[in-house]
C-alpha cells in the first residue's frame, strides 16, 4: 500500500506539470531490445533466440482460428450439449465455430509449441507499437520459458480426464508470460501497466462476445495464473516459479 501510494503521488505530481512529456509520442522499439529486456526481467538466457514471424491483423486472425481445427467435431459436439443442458451456453451453440471465433478475434500473438516458432503482428523494420511490444515481450517469454524450463502444456486439446489439469499447467505458464509483461512494461514500456489487464482489452479483443462460461474459460489462465505466479515470486523469486515448471499445479 505505501508504494502504490507513493506512485500515485509521483504521478499525480509529473501529470500535474505543464511540461510533462509522459504523454509524449512514444518511441518505436527494435525487437532486439525486447530481447534483451525480456532476459534480464526474467533472469533466464535465450539458447537460441527465435526469429518472429509477422503478420498482418487478418493473417493473424485467420492463423489463430486455425487451431479450432484440433478440436474434434464429435468433442465438440458433445461438449456443447452438456454445456448447454447446465445452462453454461446457449442450447444449439457450436463450441467449435465459438472456439474459432474467439481465437481469431483475441488472439494478438501466440508461441507455437510445436514449431517454436513465434507469431505477432507488427513491421520490425518500422518498429513496434506499445501493444506490439508488449506482446512480443510475452511471447519471447514463453519461448524463453520452453528452452530454459520446458513447458508443462501441450498445444493439442487435452485428452478426456485431464482437461482441469492442463488449464492449471496452462495457468502458471501464461501467468509467468503475463508477470513478466507487466515488470517489462514498468522498465520503460510505452503503456501503462494497468492497460494490460481491464475490461477494455477484453472487449477489444471480442471475449465478452462469448458466453460468460467460455469467457472465463479464456481468461482463466491469465487473470488467475498471474495471482498464482505472483504468489510463487512474492514466496521465492523467479527461483520458485522455476521450481514449479517442475511440478505444475495439477488442478484449478
């Protein structure tokens, strides 16, 4: 509480000044040096560092829906008729289509585990803008994390049983990717990091488009696993966070 008081003040009083540059046109970033920043927040090095792939907002979009694909149709099916029987969705949805959707229209960027390779939006040659970068820094991180760590997930949709289990993992490893974002961001990052985590940047990126069910669903991982990663740091440094990569939670 004394230092989110004692923020508020230094902001209050460099807002309050005439000459204040704080609202100034930020700078474009090279993705050299989110690299860079990402390895000293993160206190891990970088065995080989990926090459980005960038692609147009559409291209992203169309990518990301993609991975809808993976869910099967008969699963899809059968989970859409027991959600809607609870009442967690409405009857007659289609959780694939849903699925392909939310993917195509959230998604800003993701790390492919299998190819490794990583996908954001951006021109690297212009540089990049603060969301870009921020993106860039959380997925530079979840690579970082697989050479160092290894991560405890599989992108393919879990197998019946042990879908709480892979949330849970998929919780400490996005809350890792999002903890990180949000110490980057306060090192000189051109957005607030309050930006990162409001009802705006859920509705920007169509999530409260989905059914309450599935919207927490989708959020889970990062709102949830932030709190649970920064209670491993607050314990034990990045160390303990570490540790966990080893023994992931194994439910929600």
């Amino acid at each position: 509480r004394v230092a989110e008081e004692s923020f508020t003040r230094e902001f209050e009083e460099v807002t309050a000044s005439p000459n204040s540059d704080v609202f100034a046109e930020p700078e474009t970033v090279r993705p050299e040096a989110v690299v860079a920043e990402v390895q000293k927040v993160r206190e891990l090095t970088f065995e080989r560092i990926p090459e980005p792939i960038y692609l147009t907002a559409s291209e992203l979009s169309e990518r990301a829906s993609g991975y809808a694909e993976d869910y099967p149709s008969a699963e899809a099916a059968a989970d859409s008729e027991l959600l809607s029987s609870l009442g967690a969705v409405p009857e007659g949805s289609d959780l694939k289509e849903l699925t392909a959707a939310a993917l195509g229209e959230q998604v800003a960027g993701f790390y492919d585990t299998d190819t490794k390779q990583i996908v954001v939006t951006g021109d690297p040659e212009a540089g990049l803008d603060p969301i870009e970068e921020l993106t860039l820094a959380h997925e530079f991180e979840h690579a970082l994390a697989d050479q160092a760590l290894g991560l405890p997930i599989d992108e393919d949709f879990p197998v019946d049983g042990t879908e709480d289990s892979t949330l849970a993992a998929t919780a400490l490893v996005e809350g890792d990717a999002t903890l990180t974002m949000a110490l980057y961001s306060f090192t000189g990052a051109a957005i607030a990091p309050s930006a990162l985590f409001g009802t705006e940047l859920a509705e920007a990126g169509g999530v409260t488009r989905l059914p309450y069910y599935l919207q927490r669903g989708m959020i889970f991982p990062y709102a949830e696993g932030l709190g649970f990663v920064c209670r491993l740091y607050q314990d034990g440094g990045w160390a303990a966070v570490n540790e966990a990569y080893g023994d992931p939670p194994t439910t929600t």
